[in-house]
C-alpha cells in the first residue's frame, strides 16, 4: 500500500470532522440566540403587564377622583 492510499482518507476523514465542528458550532450559536431572543420576549411580556397593571391602578384612582368630585358637586 502506498502512503497516498492512506493519506487520502485519513485526510478525507479529518476534514470532514474539521466541518462537522463548524456545523455544530453554528448550532450552537443559533440555540442560544433563540434561547436569548425568548428571554427577551419573556421580559417584554413581564414589563407590559407591569405597565398595564400600572394603567389600572391610574385609571382606577382617577374614576374614584372623578366620583368624588361628581359627588360632591352634587351637595
């Protein structure tokens, strides 16, 4: 056997296991963007009920001022 017959798959095999890391590398990377991206919705959803709950308490005491004022102008 010559020494080409066996270089030949053995450099076959190590590129491809070279390209399969990058493979894996890449999907790696792409998991944890999304995992970040999901984090980040989980945060947006978080800070709008926040908000929202904020709102309600504002509209909330501005209908309790409003009757107030309704009834007191009543008198």
């Amino acid at each position: 056997m010559s020494s080409a017959s066996i270089l030949r798959p053995l450099l076959l095999s190590m590129s491809f296991l070279l390209s399969a890391c990058g493979v894996s590398d890449s999907g790696t990377a792409a998991v944890t963007a999304a995992q970040l991206k999901a984090r980040e919705a989980e945060q947006a959803q978080a800070t709008k009920a926040q908000i929202q709950q904020q709102l309600d308490a504002v509209n909330q005491q501005a209908e309790e001022r409003r009757k107030q004022i309704d009834a007191a102008t009543r008198q």
